[in-house]
C-alpha cells in the first residue's frame, strides 16, 4: 500500500502480500552475517546474541505483514506504536540475555 497521509491511494497486487515473508526471509538470511560481522569480538561471550537479534529483526517484519493484512480486513492499528514496542521488547531481551550470560561467566 502507498499512504498519502492517513489515506491509501494505491494497493499492490494479492500476490504481493506473499512476496513479503519471502522478501523478509531473504533480508534475515543476510542479515545475519553483516551482525555476526558487528559482533564479532563479542560472539565468544555471548553465542546466542545474533541470532536473539536476527529473530526478532524477522519477527518485527512478520508482525508488520500481520498489520497490513489485518489492516485490509478493516482492523486500523496503530503501527508505529507497536513497532516501537517490539524494538524495545527486543533491546529488553538482548539485555536481559547479556546479563544473565555475565552472571553465569563470573559465577565460573
């Protein structure tokens, strides 16, 4: 969909609506190693963290998928809102992921 404002003024075709998880799932796969990449000198302390990222950079994408097809069925949500809570969500989770990993670290 294009947006003027608050007002669609074109809609992609039905078979749109499946290019996007393909699409998602492409970004992920690269995705992946450009964080590995970012991360690297830290992946040795905290393995998980990357893929903790990756997945819920696919999750944020999916969940937008979900708002444009609820969105078609007459379901207006507020979607800036509720990606921003997901981001958060997430630099909540990796937090609480490289804390809990520490504390295991310093216990050994």
């Amino acid at each position: 969909m294009q947006w003027n404002g608050t007002i669609v003024i074109w809609y992609a075709d039905k078979i749109a609506i499946f290019c996007a998880p393909i699409i998602s799932a492409i970004v992920v796969i690269f995705l992946k190693p450009l964080i590995d990449s970012f991360f690297r000198n830290y992946l040795n302390l905290f393995p998980k963290l990357s893929g903790i990222i990756v997945s819920g950079i696919a999750f944020i994408l999916y969940s937008c998928e979900l708002y444009t097809i609820a969105f078609c069925f007459g379901v207006v949500l507020h979607i800036e809102y509720i990606i921003f809570l997901e981001f958060l969500f997430l630099a909540i989770f990796c937090f609480l992921y490289i804390l809990k990993t520490r504390k295991n670290l310093q216990k050994q």
